[in-house]
C-alpha cells in the first residue's frame, strides 16, 4: 500500500477540512486514482447531518501516486481537527482569518507532501513541507497525522443516504449572507422553515408561540434536475412523477443548529444548490468552482425534524 501526492492547492484543502471540522471530530477519506472522497457520517452529528462529498484529484493535488490491493483505493479514518492543523501550519495563506494566521510559524511552504507513512508501529497521513523561513533560512517541517486505515470489507459497508427524488432545486444566496441571518434567528427558535418553489422563491421562517419571522428571497435560479443530482444519480430512488405547478411551495424543518454548521461551508462555496424533499430532508451541494467545471461537491444531508 502506498499513497504520496504533493499539495498543489494548500488553501482549498484547508478550507474543504475547515467546512466539516465542526460537524464531527473524526472524518473518514477515501482516496481513489481520480478523486478523494471525504465523508462525516456518524449518526450522533448534531441533528443527523451527514456530509459525502468528492473532489477531483487534479484541482488539489499533483505528482499524485496511489497504489493498493483494493483497486488503488485506500480508505482511512482521522481526526479532522488534526488534518486541518497540519494543513494551516504549511501557509498563512491556508487560513480564512487573522485569528488562525497570528498563530502559524514564521514560515511559508514551498512545496507541502502528504504520504502514508508507518511511525512506531502506528500508521500516520505524513506532511512534509519545505520552505523559506523569514530570515532567509531553509526549513523541513513534517507533521504526522494519525490514522487508521480502513479494511475494504469495513469501506463496503459506507452508503451514502438514499433519498426520494427532490420537489424543488434552488440556487441558493450567498451563504455568508444567509449564516448572518440564521445566527440572528437561532436565539429565538431551534427549528427552520426551509421553503422554494419553481419559479425561484425562496423563503426561510421560523415560528413559535411567541414570534414569527419570515425572510424571502425571490428571482433565484430553479437548476434543472439533471445538473443538481449529477453527482448522485444512482443514490436517488428514481420515481417518476408528473411536473409540478412552479407556483407549488416545498418545505422541510431542519434543526437550526444543522443548517448553521452547513453553513460553514460558506469559505469554500462559490455556487450552492438547496434541494427540498418534501418533509424527508434536505439535500444540499457546495460546489468548488463553477457548476460546469467545478473541482468538487461537498453534499450536506440535513434530515427533517418531526414535529410533536
């Protein structure tokens, strides 16, 4: 088994990372001769939120070698939040904030690789980067992270959810703007109204007892249903219905807290498409680039809350 591949894109990778972090402490990747696939699926996320997303080897990685007996295919289980830290120590320019920069060392990477590696018995996902110091200095820095690697029986048993086909695609705001406005509702009620039509409206409420509150967005793009399932066709229960009126309302309850945690997604996302399965779930793509030549989708699986 062995796995090398020089970082190209240090910054995107840090921010895919950084946009699942804070759903679980451990993810599991999944890399394959032409993709990596990371996936957080572990049912005790908050509100059951599951993210399964594939990024393509090229818009990260170069010099990219894989070899194993399961079809050059290594599956391995980590600590996000020890992935990210070795990805910020390679480059300030890695980090989204100031916060996270004022902390990194006094050095920036000419070139960071990651490897598998055997350390002690203990198998680590190895960073090795090499660099400049600001005083003019070369520097080697290696980072290990601990994994564990994944039996092919063990990988064969992860699906992605199967869910009924969508009611309604939308292409959503930017997220940015929608996380200022779901911060503001999360004190004042912990399940949101998530509502589009296919004539592009757009609506997010909530309601309680004591407050209503409604947001509307209208003139949003209604995808077509081939573009926005590209990535999960054979995932979808295909059950053929008639068109529905574009004027006809869809809505799914999601926690409050699960919508705000995909809503980190926000440092990687240039286009995101919501889809609404009628009180089942939302299904949500994070695009890394432009739909038509993305390098990558990160797909949020937000179930519906049920009402008592």
């Amino acid at each position: 088994m062995r796995f090398r591949a020089t970082v190209e894109n240090v910054a995107i990778f840090c921010r895919i990372i950084q946009a699942v972090e804070k759903l679980q402490r451990k993810c599991i990747i999944k890399f394959t001769e032409n993709e990596m696939h990371i996936i957080c699926n572990d049912d005790a996320n908050e509100g059951g939120i599951q993210v399964w997303s594939v990024v393509k080897v090229d818009s990260i990685f170069t010099n990219y070698r894989i070899q194993s007996n399961a079809n050059n295919q290594i599956t391995v289980a980590l600590s996000t939040e020890a992935l990210l830290s070795s990805l910020r120590s390679s480059s300030a320019s890695a980090s989204s904030t100031a916060a996270a920069s004022s902390i990194l060392p006094a050095y920036d990477a000419d070139e960071l690789v990651m490897k598998l590696a055997k350390k002690n018995d203990q198998a680590v996902l190895s960073f090795e980067m090499f660099g400049v110091s600001r005083s003019g200095r070369k520097v080697r820095v290696t980072h290990d992270v601990r994994i564990e690697v994944m039996r092919p029986a063990e990988v064969e048993k992860l699906r992605e959810p199967l869910c009924p086909e969508p009611d309604v695609h939308i292409l959503l705001p930017p997220l940015q703007k929608l996380r200022t406005i779901v911060e503001r509702l999360r004190p004042l009620s912990d399940v949101l109204a998530l509502r589009a039509n296919n004539s592009g409206k757009l609506q997010m409420a909530i309601s309680t007892d004591s407050v209503k509150v409604e947001t509307q967005w209208i003139g949003c793009a209604n995808p077509s249903l081939r573009q926005a399932q590209v990535e999960e066709e054979e995932n979808v229960e295909a059950e053929p219905t008639e068109k529905p009126d574009p004027e006809t309302v869809f809505s799914v309850l999601v926690s409050v807290r699960s919508f705000l945690k995909f809503l980190n997604s926000h440092v990687v996302s240039t286009t995101t498409i919501a889809c609404i399965c009628q009180k089942h779930c939302a299904i949500l793509y994070v695009y890394i680039g432009e739909v038509a030549d993305a390098g990558g989708v990160l797909t949020f699986y937000i179930p519906s809350v049920i009402e008592d």
